[in-house]
C-alpha cells in the first residue's frame, strides 16, 4: 500500500509533526507499505513545479536544489531515516498535493483548514488528520489525536469517520517501549531540560541564567533547529552539560527530574517514569499542560512567558526535594502510556483498504 504524510518541520515551527509522524511511518513500513513524505518548501525554491523532478528527490538530491532553511531541518530528519520526500510549493500546496498518488494520506500540520480536507478526501482513497486541537469540522476518513485529553473533545466529523482518540494511541519511539520502572533515589540531583527540536523563544537561556548557581547537575537538550545552540556554550561547566544530537532515553534515564515543554516529549518522560515540570511554548500543548496536572502527572507551570524566576526556583526545589512526591508521580506517569499506540494505529488505518 503506497502512504503519503504530509507534515513540515524547521527552526521556526519546531520538529513535534516530524518526530511523531516518524514513528507511525516506521510502523507502517515494517509492514510492508510504501511510505513517503510530503513537505512544504518555499515557492523561489522550485518556482516552476516539476511534478515529475519533485517526486523523485531523495536524501542526496537536498543540497543539489538548495532548499531553504524554513523547513529544511525536518526534510533532513525525514530523509536521515530512509523516507523519500515529494515536494509541494508553499502557496501552491493543493495544486501540487493533486500531482501526488498514494492510497492513504496522513496529514499531521497546521496549515489547513476546511477545504483542506474537503479538497484531499476527493484526491486519496483514504485520508487521515492528526489532530491536538480540534479547530474545525473534519471531513476525512479517520481522525487521529494521541492526547490525553482528546476525549474531552466534541469533535465534529462525518458519520463513517472512525475516531481515533487518547493516550491508547500515543506513537512512542521503539526506545521508550516496554522499560522497567524508573529507580527513584532518596537524594536526587540529576535534572534534565528540554524545550524541543528548536527554541524560538530562547527559553533554554532564560531557564539556564536562572539555574547556573544551584548546587544540582542540569542535562540540557539542544534541539536540531536551535538557532542559538552555540550561544548557550557560556552555560557549560561542571554542572550544566550541553547535549548535540541528544540520546533522549539515555538522557531521561540519568535524570531524576525534568523541566519539559508540553510536547509530546511529556509521553516519553512518562514512558520513562521521570516526574517533571511542564511549561507551555504552543497552543496545541495547552490541553496537554492542563490535563496531566489535573490528574497529577506533571506540576505544569503555565505559558512561558508568563512564569517568573522564583515561583520556577520554588518548584524546581520542591520536586527534587521530596521524594515521595517524585516516587508518587513516577508510579503515575508510568502508568498512562501504552506501548502500542503507533501499531494500533497502522492496523486501523491499513485494516479496510
């Protein structure tokens, strides 16, 4: 079966569409399905389409057309995993989408809207949206959103439209599946911060001039599209390392707490059993934020822009400091994800067709 995913990823809009479509495209291709991708480029790039020239781009014909930097962080990443990429102009994404045959497509991106949907329906046998926030009516054949907090949704959608919905769907890497409980230390020190595959808001620099003097060991994630990893080299010493192309299993399973953005990265943390201070950077993670604090999972802060210095301290302290809080929200986390989201998913999605 041949399946387009229509998804972008770059400095700007971050890599979250890109991370977690590659786990279901690496599902489905396990069984056997042809998996491609389908990624916006900036118009100048290829300003007169050739369908033929744009389907046929692979890993090494990147640097050759000279794809600009908007969105070439999330080409690179799709391709570094061994998945072709069809290009669709930005401005031209419909016309150019309509050039494109597949059996199913999967969009996962924001840049849509209702006719959008009612558009590709007529142009794909099947057609799916992964959804966080539930904007519109959603004329596709299946509408996927991983959340938590996508059941307290009212989605409005056809009467065949098969919903997929919750944490029993969340698409996990194959590293963050089936692991033994996390060992939660009495005495605690290791804190690991991430904010995603970019930081438009610089708000790793922010978190790192507020941490530099505590006595703890901080394990900062540099994401892929971070415009200023280089300028967070004046953080680095003996306690606060810098990690480039971050193992984030391996890093999650050193530390004994998280500051995390309210991403999807939340899912792998609770894979990990690592309790954690979430911080909204994004609108599609306000729900999340929300969610997971109500039942206890993470003590989410709020929007980044809204929190100050010592309210951040206080909570920092707080969770390092008491162990039976960490150990209770280990337990929790642990136990709301399951393992097999991403191959629950390939099989409805590939089941009737």
């Amino acid at each position: 079966m041949k399946i387009a995913i229509r998804a972008d990823g770059g400095a700007k809009i971050g890599m979250g569409h890109i991370m977690r479509t590659l786990v279901l495209a690496k599902e489905l291709r396990k069984h056997h399905n042809k998996v491609f991708y389908i990624c916006r480029i900036d118009s100048e790039d290829i300003p007169s389409y050739d369908a033929e020239l744009c389907h046929k781009f692979l890993s090494d014909k990147i640097k050759e057309i000279g794809i600009s930097d908007k969105y070439k962080k999330g080409i690179e990443k799709i391709t570094s995993e061994g998945f072709k990429v069809c290009f669709v102009r930005e401005g031209h994404l419909l016309e150019d989408i309509s050039t494109i045959t597949a059996d199913i497509l999967i969009t996962d991106n924001y840049n849509v809207d209702e006719n959008y949907f009612n558009k590709t329906k007529t142009m794909f046998r099947k057609t799916t949206y992964i959804d966080d926030m539930n904007l519109y009516k959603f004329n596709v054949d299946f509408l996927l959103n991983q959340n938590v907090d996508a059941e307290d949704f009212n989605y409005k959608v056809n009467d065949d439209t098969k919903l997929i919905l919750g944490a029993k769907y969340i698409m996990l890497r194959d590293e963050f599946r089936d692991l033994p409980p996390k060992n939660i230390k009495p005495k605690a020190g290791d804190i690991m911060l991430t904010v995603g595959g970019s930081d438009p808001f610089y708000l790793t620099d922010k978190i790192l001039s507020w941490v530099r003097d505590l006595e703890f060991n901080f394990h900062v994630v540099v994401g892929p599209s971070f415009e200023h990893g280089e300028h967070l080299k004046k953080y680095e010493n003996n306690k606060i390392k810098l990690y480039y192309n971050a193992n984030m299993y391996k890093i999650m399973e050193k530390c004994d707490i998280a500051i995390s953005a309210c991403g999807s990265t939340l899912y792998e943390l609770a894979a990990c059993g690592v309790p954690t201070i979430g911080i909204i950077i994004a609108d599609n993670q306000a729900g999340i934020g929300k969610k997971l604090n109500s039942m206890g999972i993470i003590k989410n802060l709020g929007w980044y822009d809204k929190i100050d210095k010592e309210d951040f301290l206080i909570n920092v302290n707080k969770l390092i400091n008491d162990y039976e809080l960490r150990r209770t929200i280990s337990q929790r986390a642990s136990n709301i994800v399951d393992v097999k989201g991403a191959e629950r998913i390939a099989k409805i999605l590939t089941g009737n067709i």
